[in-house]
C-alpha cells in the first residue's frame, strides 16, 4: 500500500549514491533535487510541483540515485514501491506516455551530448561503415549478410563511392563464383583483391543475370499507375514508412519513357519527394544530391524554390550556417514575391543568430 | 507466442524472418523498432574485423527503440536466430499500440530509465580530460555494472577488447593500448586477448573520484 510521509524542513528524502527502491509524489510542500550537471559540472536545484513524481528513474532503472532530494517547507510526500508505481501508471495511460515522453527527451539530449564527444575521436561515415560490414560478411562467406548489406548500401546511396563495387560483389555472390573463406593469395591480393575474389563474368552468368532482371527490378506499369504509385508513396511517408515510399520513387525515377507528359510531372515530383525522404531519415548529404539533381533536371519546376529552401535546410541540419544563409537567399531572391520567400527571410534571421 | 498480441495485429504490423536473416543492419538509416513475438535475435557488432555478439533477445524484447527518437544509424547488426516473428513500429502507429498495450508503455519506460543512466554514465567518462583517466573510468563503469563494491580492494574482469575500450573513450586505439600498457607496466593490470583483469579496483575508483572533484574545483 502507498503510504503518506511528513517532513520537516531540512531534512532528507534521500542522498546522491543512495539505494533506490521508492518513488515519490509530491502532494504538498516544497522539495528540490539537487545535482551536478555532467557536462558543465554546475551545481543545479530543481524544484519538484506539487503533483509532480521524483526519484522515478533510479527506482525504475535500479541504480542508485543521482541526486539528493531535500525538504525546503513542510512536505507532504506520497511514497509508492517500484511494484505499486506500475500497478498506478498501467491504469493511467496518459501519465505514463507523458513520462514516456519526458524521459525520451532527456534520452535524446544526453545521446547528443555522447555523439558529439565521441566523434571528436573520429568522425565515421555511415555509408563507408555500411559498406565495411558488407566486406565483413562477404570476407567471412556469409553470402546472405552479404546481400543483404549491398542492397541496401544500393538503395540508400546507389551512387555511393562503394556502388560499383557492391554490384560487382552480388554478382559474384548471385553466380555462385563467390567462395567462402577465400584463402588469401598475397601477390595478387596487393594489386586486384576485389576481382580475384569475384572472378570475371563469363557468358553464363550474364544471361542469368538477364533471365533474373524482372524479378529484381519491379517494374512500375506505365499510365494511371504511376500516379496511384505516387499517391500510394506520399501516403507511405506520410505514416512514416520512409523506406517503403524512396523504394516507390526509385522505381518511378526508373521509368525511361511515360505514356504522356501528365504523366511524366510525376517523376519530377517523385524525386523532389526523394529528396523529402532522405531528409527525414537525416541522410542530408544524399538529401541535398536528390535536391541539386532535381533542379538540373526540371530547372522550370514551380517546386525549385521549395528544392533550393531544402537545400538551406540540410545544411542548416549539418551546421553549415553559411552555406544554409546561401541557399535561402537565393530562395529570397528569386520572383515572384510568395510565402516561400518570407519563410526564407526569416529562416536567414533564425541561422544568424546561431552564428 | 507472446500472450495479449491478437493476430490482427500481426496482420496489420507483424513481420517474419528466417533464420539467419538481418533484421537491421549496423549504420542502416533507422525509422523502426521491433517488438519479439516469437523467436530468438542476435544483436551483433563488428569489432576490430570480428563480429560480437551484444545480446540474445527473445520473446517480450524490444529492439531498435532509439529510433522513435533520433534517426540515427542503427548502432548494431541484428540477425533472426530462430524463425523469428515480430511486430514492427514506427513513430506513426507507435501511441496507437501502447494505447491498447499499456504494459509495453511500461516495459519502454523501464529501457528508457537504463539508457539515460547508461547514457549519462558514458557522458561523466567524456567530460574527463587525459586518456589515462577516461580508461580508467570505463574500468570503474563496467565494475558498477556487475555490482562490484567501489572500495573493495578486490580483482575486476573487464570483458572488452582494447578497440572497445577506445570507442568508450572516443581517443585513438594507439592512444588507448598506450595507457593500457602503461598500466599493466605497472602491474595494476593484467592484459589479455579479449579482456583486462584489473587488480585493484578502489584504486581505480579513487583516481577517478579525485580527478572529479579537481574538475568541480
């Protein structure tokens, strides 16, 4: 059963380093958390509201506490066990999804603060660091691993530094040249490892390979499907399943002719829309490629100012302010005068600030 | 099967895996998580060209939550041990099924509370200046884990490789085997393949405990 405490002023819920088993509601009084913060080592107090839970997380997480909780006016404190503070959440939903929420937020924060430490050491590509672990398993004769790591190094950066290398790679793995475990042969390992590893195609495996093709590449009808493919992706992003709508404008980008020009809008809508992908996976640098390539392809699209704006807004993401200010003030300065140009205006104003 | 999962429900978001099959790879872009149904997953990570196995997760387990977070690339391999059923959720239907399941709310705000100790535990390690102090500080964390006492004068078995003593530190390995050696020089260390026995942990604790409160100085 949860149980009512009284404290007077000054005394001590609990200590920093102590054993934590209880949660505590505030009904009534004045209580405050005292800490260091981690990264500026300043002394913080934080005062809890009435109403408000404390010492939630040490309990929940079973470590102990972090900070010292004290009284600083007659307080009347709820006290629960971890086992009664479920019970109480399970029935309260909107309390636990709100501290679900505070809590992810203090998790985004701190992980930001740990990624920006950590690659002060050595900042890594996570495309090159995809394709390593590709090499890993194709090394060690996994083919599955393999496969699966080049597909999807293809999908996310199919003009990626490492994309010829991992078609070359499936193909070896799709023709059965692939061996496992080769045993390495220094002389030639200096000069070609990779195409002594994957052989050269002969004939044969050229015409699999072209025997296979429709099964792989999905093609997507022409006409009308086009554009309920297109819906059907914008629908998928919009329920954020980013991968599944880029893999729908990659197969409408494919499409070399289109039945009539209504139809053919739709590919240059399809690769802004990309573009749009790409950004809400944080993939800004292939992001800002799908963007410049979309404004060398369709230079008269009413959507350039909404491509270059982007383009402002994946640099701003990367913290290359100046380059961000560059972008929108070609938005800025491009007629005629629309909401676009305003929105620009001010995101020049926001960046400034952070300069 | 997981009791209180209907099979609407893995109708509308389940997913199926073979044995062997990835279910998200390391540094893939993320915008998922997972929760188990049935089967058994491997979270691996490629260390120093060797593949590591993090964890074995099964049934009840969730994977993948950082990414209702941050987009960040996945920070491990996870592969289907078993056939492996799995409900698969995104930011979009993610409130919707905590709605009818309230004790997977629970369950993520359990893994929520490690993560932010866990988190900011590496957080104290990187506030610290010289690598000699920051390797000493993942000896003392990884001792907290097992429940070591801080002032025992007692043997500690560090179950990490050089590379992954460096990643903790963000320093370079080159730097790290510097210190490592250094220490096992002096005996206060025993180096080995996969791991370091450290010989003392109080005296660990206490260099760490001192150059703390220098920096609150």
């Amino acid at each position: 059963m949860p149980t009512i405490r009284n404290y007077a002023p000054g005394s001590i819920i609990y200590f920093e380093g102590d054993k934590a088993d209880e949660i505590y509601i505030l009904q009534s009084g004045k209580v405050v958390l005292n800490y260091t913060a981690i990264d500026t080592g300043a002394e913080v107090n934080e005062t809890i509201s009435n109403g408000e839970f404390f010492g939630v997380k040490s309990a929940v997480g079973k470590y102990p506490r972090e900070e010292t909780a004290q009284v600083l006016a007659p307080s009347v404190v709820l006290v629960l066990s971890v086992e009664e503070f479920e019970q109480m959440v399970l029935k309260n939903f909107r309390v636990l999804i709100k501290m679900l929420k505070v809590f992810s937020n203090q998790l985004r924060r701190i992980g930001k603060a740990v990624r920006e430490k950590l690659q002060q050491g050595e900042p890594k590509m996570p495309a090159t660091e995809l394709f390593n672990i590709g090499e890993y398993y194709f090394k060690q004769g996994k083919a599955e691993q393999a496969k699966y790591v080049y597909n999807k190094y293809l999908f996310y950066y199919p003009n990626g530094e490492f994309a010829e290398t991992c078609k070359s790679r499936l193909k070896a793995i799709e023709s059965g040249e692939f061996r496992i475990e080769q045993p390495p042969q220094p002389q030639i390992e200096e000069t070609k490892p990779e195409e002594e590893i994957i052989s050269a195609p002969s004939v044969e495996t050229e015409q699999i390979e072209t025997e296979e093709k429709p099964k792989t590449e999905k093609p997507v009808p022409e006409g009308i499907d086009v554009v309920k493919k297109f819906y059907e992706a914008l629908s998928l992003f919009s329920q954020d399943k980013i991968q599944e709508a880029m893999e729908i404008y990659k197969n409408i980008l494919e499409i070399k002719k289109f039945k009539d020009e209504a139809t053919a809008q739709f590919a240059e809508k399809a690769q802004f829309e990309l573009g749009r992908c790409y950004m809400k996976l944080n993939m800004f640098a292939e992001a800002i490629e799908t963007f410049a390539n979309f404004i060398k392809k369709f230079e008269r699209s009413n959507l350039l100012k909404d491509a270059l704006f982007n383009i402002g807004q994946c640099y701003e993401s990367m913290e290359n302010y100046q380059k961000a200010i560059n972008f929108y003030q070609k938005v800025v300065n491009m007629p005629p005068k629309e909401a676009i140009n305003t929105k620009a205006k001010k995101a020049i104003e926001e960046v400034q600030k952070k300069l | 099967m997981l009791e209180g999962f209907g099979d609407n429900l893995f109708e509308k978001y389940g997913k199926r895996f073979n044995p062997g099959e990835i279910i998200f790879c390391e540094y893939e872009p993320s915008n998922d998580f997972y929760l188990i149904l049935s089967g058994n997953v491997r979270i691996t990570k490629i260390v120093g060209n060797k593949e590591k196995t993090l964890d074995i997760m099964g049934p009840g387990d969730i994977f993948g939550e950082m990414a209702i977070l941050e987009q960040q690339p996945r920070s491990a391999t996870v592969i289907a041990q078993t056939e492996v059923k799995v409900l698969v959720f995104n930011r979009e239907n993610f409130e919707l099924i905590l709605q009818s399941n309230p004790q997977m709310a629970l369950k993520l705000l359990k893994i929520f509370c490690k993560r932010i100790y866990d988190a900011k535990r590496q957080l104290m390690i990187l506030t610290l200046d010289g690598d000699e102090y920051r390797v000493a500080d993942v000896f003392v964390m990884m001792a907290e884990k097992q429940g070591v006492k801080l002032d025992s004068h007692t043997k500690v078995e560090i179950k990490l490789t050089p590379e992954e003593i460096a990643n903790m530190c963000a320093i370079p390995l080159d730097n790290c085997l510097k210190v490592l050696k250094q220490y096992a020089k002096l005996g206060k260390i025993d180096l080995l393949d996969n791991k370091v026995i450290v010989n003392n942990i109080a005296e660990f604790a206490r260099i760490v405990h001192n150059k703390r409160k220098l920096i609150k100085k």
